[in-house]
C-alpha cells in the first residue's frame, strides 16, 4: 500500500474481510507469508494503527464517560495527566462531540459512539487507520454523514485507510482503490483504481458516470461470486 | 397499601405469640426453648451490659479480617486463572482436590499451629472465602467481552493496565456479587468455629449460655446473629445496586 492511500476491501460474507483486517492490524498471524509496515513484519498490534470496530458497543468501555473512553487510548500512549484533559477537548470537537465528554456510551445514539470511538483512534495519532465495517450498524443519514467527516479526517491526518464493507457504493465512495475477495479460500478477486476527483460529494461524486462504471464493474464481481 | 405490607409478617408474630401463650399456659421448664417475652429481656440484659456488643465485635473482627484475606488471595487467583491457560490448567487438580475441604475441618490443624484466639479463626474463614471468590472472579474475568480484549491489545496497553482499566472493571459487578455471597459464609464460618472451640465472639456466647442452663440468653444469641446476618446482607445489596448501578444497566445492553 501506498502511505495516505484509501483502501476499502469488499466481497461477499465469509470471504476473509475482517481476516485480512486483523492480519492487517497484527490481531492475528498469518499461517504462511508475512504482514510489514514501514519494512518490519508486525507480530503484534502498533500503536501507530489504530482499528474502527464494527461493533462500538462493544468496543467501548461503558464504565467510562466519553472522555474517559478517549483518555485510555492517551493513557496506553503514556500521555501525562496534566495534557490529557486539552487533547481529549480538542479530538471531541474534532468528531462533533463537544459537550457530550461527560456522558456514557450508554446514553449515546449509535452514531455518537462510533465518532466516540473514531476519537480514540485518533488519539493514537496512528499512521494508519483500520476500519471494520465502521458504518454498517448505523442507519443511512447518519451513515452518509460520517463518510464525509472520516474523508476529512483522514484528509486532515494524511492517515493510510483500509476501510472493510459490505456497501459497494461505500466503498467507491470513499477509495482510492477497491480491492474485492473471493472466499475458499479468501484471495483477491478484482482490483479497481477510483480516480474520482476529490473533495467527493455525497450527489456529485455518486453521479459521476465514473462512478456508475464502476459500480457496475463491482456488483458484478461480487454476483459473479456469489453464484 | 400497609396492611399488604404488613401481610408477610403476619405468619411470624402469630407464632410468636401463639407460643408465649402456650408457654405461659403450660408454665414452660425447658433447657432448650424460653419463651418470647424472656428472650427480648434476655437480649435487652445482655445488650445493658454490653457483653452481647463485645462478642459481636470479636465475631465481625474475625469475619472481615477473614473475609478481606481470602477475597484477596481468591481475587488474584481467580484473576490470574482466568487470564492465563497454563497457569489454570496447572493448577485444576490442586484446586479441585484442596477446594472441596469443608474448612472446618482445618480446625484441629489450624489450633495445632495457631492456638486459640483471632488467628485460627480467621484462617478458617479466610480459606472458606477463598474459594467462591476464586472460583466466580476466574468467570467473570473469563467472560470480560472479547472485544474490550482486542481494544486492549491494539492500544498496546500493558499487562498491568489491562488487568486495572479493563479487568477489573468489566469483571467488577459479578466479583462484587461474590464478594457478597463470601461475606455470608464468613459470617457462618466464624460463629461456628467459636461454637466449636474457639473462646470468642457470639458463638461462644450462645455455648456458654447453654452451659449456664440460660436458654431465654442462648435464643437471644441466636436471635442477634440472624439480625446481623439480615443487616450484613442489606448493607452489601444496597452497596452493590449504589456501586453497579450503571454498571448493571448497561451490561443488560450489551
């Protein structure tokens, strides 16, 4: 991968998405070949990647209020106390949380935790971010709304981006590249170069003739591996 | 409103008072049985005194520095099982073979090595906690969500800091509950030993009313050590709906 790129991995369920994230984020170890970034092999999680889970309930932790959530990530990264309350200010203002420090993700709508937990992430200050069907629990306004404000972040950041999802609109959307899988056993199956001019826009972007091509190409790749 | 409140008490003070009656009728002789009005006095006397308050004190004293013992040694225990495989699987038939001594039976060892007084008591006790707390905080440790696991790793939190901001609080509400259900057997354990031999606290009390042939102050003992079992287990409920309050409420939306 080229650094700053956007990547955004599809394919059918089964095919090995998450299984490339985790391998991508060191979770796990490949049983043959080899995972590196900046030329190491990764043999365990960096602080440098941080990972978008699909399921923020989940992933956050409910005994804490939101700045809490955030002051972890600083917490592993050795940040000391007396910065941690101005960071944890400036990365909720960042998400569209200001105001909500104190409360618990329990009393957050879906939306509001997953930008929680896009916080903490940013907290890391990671090179690379891994998304793991950030979007997919989330309803469609919402959705289209935190497509935009990740491409800005990750515009800001100049982050490398491997977004997984099952939304093929999604994933052209967002990509500078999409890569569909096949599954049994997981491999490649299509490569697409997205060269949408940016900034995208969620009516422009997705009426781009462009787009539609591709969109095309994609669904059917993915109805061709179905069958 | 009140009468359906005053509704389960109703059973009770019928009895009781049904065997007042009857031991005033009967002109009631007995080693074992008083009836209820001689008890309350017995209770109040001994209250006077206070030598029911500074047997309560020796028994609580033994209980608690028995309880905190073993919650401690089964809370890291039960946390280092459920962290770690190896250590568990290492340590499965210690644990079954030593786990199902009823700790009583430590008694004639731990007077051997110990004597009488606190120290041999709250040994016993100290291993009666051990076991529920080891056994339910390894479960608990077991069951913290996968995913807050992940997050730790990919955090690239360390091994302390996992088991202080992670483990311990997501295992917390369910280890308060064992830590609960230990107080009880502390409690039982405590006055049992002292029945059995040890010369302090309630349990003793009740043994030497007996021998004093004070059955209204044997059943006033009784009466008293059901009163502080009720209050010790009120004061943890309450304790724990205050503390895991949320805790609770948004383990249920998990």
């Amino acid at each position: 991968m080229r650094p700053g790129e956007f990547l955004c991995i599809v394919g059918a369920s089964g095919c090995g998405k998450t299984t490339a994230l985790c391998l991508a984020a060191g979770l796990y170890q490949p049983t043959s070949g080899a995972v590196t970034f900046d030329g190491q092999p990764m043999l365990q999680p960096r602080r440098e990647i941080a990972i978008v889970f699909q399921d923020y309930g989940k992933a956050l932790l409910p005994w804490r209020t939101a700045a809490g959530n955030v002051s972890l990530a600083l917490e592993a990264g050795g940040i000391s106390v007396t910065e941690r309350p101005a960071r944890i200010d400036a990365l909720l203002r960042k998400v569209g949380l200001p105001g909500h420090a104190e409360k618990y993700p329990a009393e957050m709508s879906g939306g509001m935790q997953q930008r929680l937990q896009i916080a903490r992430c940013l907290a890391q200050e990671p090179k690379a971010l891994l998304m793991d069907e950030p979007f997919g629990a989330l309803d469609a306004m919402t959705r289209q709304g935190l497509q935009d404000e990740v491409l800005s972040l990750v515009a800001a950041s100049n982050a490398t981006v491997i977004f997984v999802t099952h939304d093929l609109d999604e994933a052209i959307y967002l990509g500078d590249r999409v890569v569909g899988l096949l599954p049994h056993p997981g491999r490649i199956g299509i490569e697409l170069a997205v060269n949408l001019p940016r900034p995208r826009d969620q009516l422009a972007t997705r009426e781009h003739p462009e787009f539609l091509r591709l969109r095309r190409q994609l669904f059917d790749f993915i109805k061709a591996t179905e069958q | 409103m009140t009468l359906d409140r005053a509704k389960p008490l109703l059973l009770p003070i019928g009895a009781l008072l049904a065997f007042e009656g009857w031991a005033r009728a009967t002109h009631l002789q007995s080693d074992s049985l008083a009836p209820p009005s001689e008890i309350v006095v017995a209770l109040a006397g001994a209250l006077a005194d206070h030598s029911i308050l500074a047997a309560t004190r020796d028994t609580l004293f033994a209980t608690f520095a028995g309880l905190a013992i073993g919650s401690l040694i089964g809370l890291a225990l039960g946390i280092a099982f459920g962290i770690s495989d190896t250590l568990d699987r290492l340590m499965e038939v210690t644990v079954e073979a030593v786990r199902p001594i009823p700790s009583i039976a430590l008694l004639p060892i731990a007077l051997i090595a110990l004597g009488f007084g606190y120290r041999m008591e709250i040994v016993i006790v100290a291993f009666a906690c051990i076991w529920p707390i080891l056994i339910l905080s390894r479960a608990a440790v077991r069951s913290v969500e996968p995913r807050l696991m992940e997050v730790s790793r990919a955090l690239r939190l360390l091994a302390a800091q996992r088991v202080l901001k992670i483990i311990i609080p997501a295992a917390l509400p369910r280890i308060f509950v064992a830590f609960r259900l230990s107080a009880g057997i502390a409690l039982i354990v405590a006055v049992t030993v002292e029945i059995a031999i040890n010369p302090l606290g309630l349990g003793a009390g009740i043994m030497l009313a007996q021998q004093a042939l004070r059955p209204d102050l044997m059943l006033a003992y009784l009466v008293w050590i059901g009163a502080i079992g009720y209050a010790l287990n009120m004061l943890l409920t309450v304790a724990q709906r205050r503390l895991f309050g949320r805790a609770a409420l948004s383990g249920d939306s998990l």
